[in-house]
C-alpha cells in the first residue's frame, strides 16, 4: 500500500540548502513581526494559500484506489487513536509539570506565575492532533500518502469532541469548540486539495503519461510544497514575531519540553509499529500523524478562552517556531532510517 517512488528532479538545491532557507525564514518574519507589524497582518492572508500549496502537491501522488484500501486499515487507525488521545495530552502534562512545576522554578529561571501560563500553552499544545501540515512532512519523508489522509481525517473528527474534555481534565476550565471552524478547516486543508490533486493527476495522466507525471511535474510541485512551506514560516513568524522577539526567553523555555515530546513521541512509535510488523512508509506516518500538534487550534483557543493571560497565547505562538525546524529533522532522520532499510534489503 505504498505509494510508487518518484525521482528528484533538476530541483534538488532547494532541499539540499533547506536548512539554510528555513533559518533566513525564521529571521525575516521574525523582524517583519517587530519592525514593520502592519506589514504582517497584511500577509496573514497567505497562511491559508500556503498551507493548501504545501500540501496539493502531495495529493497528486495518490491514487483513489490506494486511498480506499487504506480506509480499510483499522488497527493504524487503533494505533494513532491510542497515541494521540491516551498518550500525548498526559505526556505534554508530565513534561510541563516537570519542568515548570519543578525543574525550572526550583532554579530561578522562571517565575511560578509565567510557569503557570507556560504549562497552560503547553497543555493547549498537547490536546490536539495536527490536520493540515502533517501532511507535508509525512510526503517528504516518502511515507504512505493515501494512509495519512485516512488518519488525518480521523484526528479532524476525534479531536472535535476530546479537545474540550481534555483541557477541561489537565487546565481545569471547559472550552467549546467551534465545530463550524474545525470542518472548514478540513475543507480547506484536506476537501480542496484533494479535489485539486485527484482531477490534476487523472488529466495529466489522460494528456500526458503516468510517466510524464512522476518524472517531470512532480518534481516541480515538490520544489513549490516546500517553497510554499517557507513562505508560510515567514508569514506565521511576522504575526508574533514582535512578542517573540521581546521574550527571547519564552522560546528555550518552551523549546525544551517541546522537542522531547517530538523525539520521543516519534521513535516510540515508529520503533512500536515497526516490531508491529509494518514498514517503513506506515510505521513513518503513524509516526508523524502521532507527534505533529495542531498548533493553529491552540492558537486559537489561547486568544479566546485565555485573554486574560496574554501569556498564555504566546507560548503557545512559539509552537510553530519549535515545530518546524524540529519536525524537518525528524524527516531527515526518517528519511537516514528508509536508506539505509533499502541499502539493507539488497
């Protein structure tokens, strides 16, 4: 159930020098935020454009008839279910009371007031599964596109109802939902893309040759998901960039928690699924769709239920910034773990 490889074509300087556009991202939206913030809420309309360019392209490698077998894959299913609604909110919970209830205020490092907004966010952060980006970094580690889409659209449904439990039991104050925004976010970031990729690849194919599109279009869109990936970085960062800038702090203390949850969520279960007995382009994305947070849902909630504590809203804004470098790593180390599988087999 695997999608077919597709060669890299003439494009490869853009992955190759990733690293390097990514921090230039991150520095431009973060000045954009502080010096010229009128400019940045402008751009804020590009966050949605971006997200649908990172993840149309993804779609156009999937065939209908792979994505109904993976409807048929009940115990991935089971797995993620597992992991991201008995595993993940308790987990972000623990490593936020260790370091912010203990490690770090036991230190000085950090006020009992900001250690409680901060542990808030990072709840927050923990109680939802992403729906939208996830897709982005299960593609670029070649894992199986049709499954990811069935497990993304799960986690949509899911975490309409479990957010608000969730945060009811580790925050201690019920938040309803808007279940009008959750569906129109899988709309737009799973419905339209989809439609896009399946209607592309059935008319190229008509026009051209199977072929043709994995070995001529498909790098092209490759090199537009991840550019359309580094604009979105600019925009998201302008939005904040000033806060973030002003407490240059919040990001280590945020980032610490964060990035072991990523490390060990991941490994834990892709080196689960693998003693499973799946491979490796499932065992990745059951990987990615356990440990990728729906960083816009905290955001959100952050604004509206948390007003009174502005803190609250930024450390969950450092998210992203956290995110996004860390998950590109875990792609590159996936990506280690799939070649040297390959060089193994022959």
């Amino acid at each position: 159930m695997c999608m077919r490889p597709v060669k890299v074509g003439g494009l490869g300087w853009i992955e190759k020098l990733l690293a390097v556009w990514i921090a230039l991202c991150i520095v431009i939206g973060l000045l954009l935020g502080k010096y010229l913030p009128e400019l940045s809420n402008r751009l804020e309309i590009g966050i949605p454009i971006g997200l649908f360019l990172m993840i149309y392209p993804a779609m156009t490698k999937i065939e209908i008839e792979e994505l109904k077998e993976a409807l048929k894959s009940k115990k991935q299913v089971g797995v993620i279910v597992f992991f991201n609604y008995a595993v993940n909110p308790f987990l972000l919970y623990a490593l936020g009371f260790l370091f912010f209830e203990i490690i770090l205020p036991s230190l000085g490092l950090i006020t009992l007031e900001t250690a409680k907004y901060l542990w808030t966010g990072l709840i927050l952060l923990g109680v939802a599964p992403c729906i939208a980006m996830v897709l982005v970094w299960t593609d670029l580690a070649k894992g199986n596109g049709p499954l990811g889409i069935v497990l993304m659209a799960w986690n949509s449904i899911i975490q309409v109802l479990t957010t608000p439990l969730y945060i009811a039991l580790l925050v201690g104050t019920y938040i309803a939902i808007d279940i009008v925004s959750i569906g129109e976010s899988v709309l737009l970031y799973l419905g339209l893309p989809l439609l896009f990729g399946v209607i592309t690849r059935r008319e190229v194919i008509k026009r051209k040759s199977e072929d043709w599109l994995n070995n001529k279009l498909i790098p092209y869109y490759n090199a537009m998901q991840l550019l359309a990936l580094l604009f979105t970085m600019v925009v998201m960062f302008s939005l904040r960039g000033g806060v973030i800038i002003d407490n240059p702090n919040l990001i280590w203390q945020m980032a610490v928690p964060i990035v072991l949850f990523f490390f060990l969520l991941f490994n834990l279960v892709y080196y689960t699924t693998r003693r499973m007995g799946y491979n490796y382009e499932d065992a990745a994305t059951m990987g990615f769709h356990c440990t990728g947070r729906n960083f816009e849902l905290a955001i959100a909630i952050a604004l509206t239920a948390f007003a009174s504590m502005p803190m609250v809203a930024v450390s969950t804004v450092v998210g992203p910034l956290i995110e996004i470098p860390v998950m590109l790593t875990i792609v590159w180390m996936a990506l280690k773990r799939k070649n040297k599988l390959s060089s193994s087999s022959h």
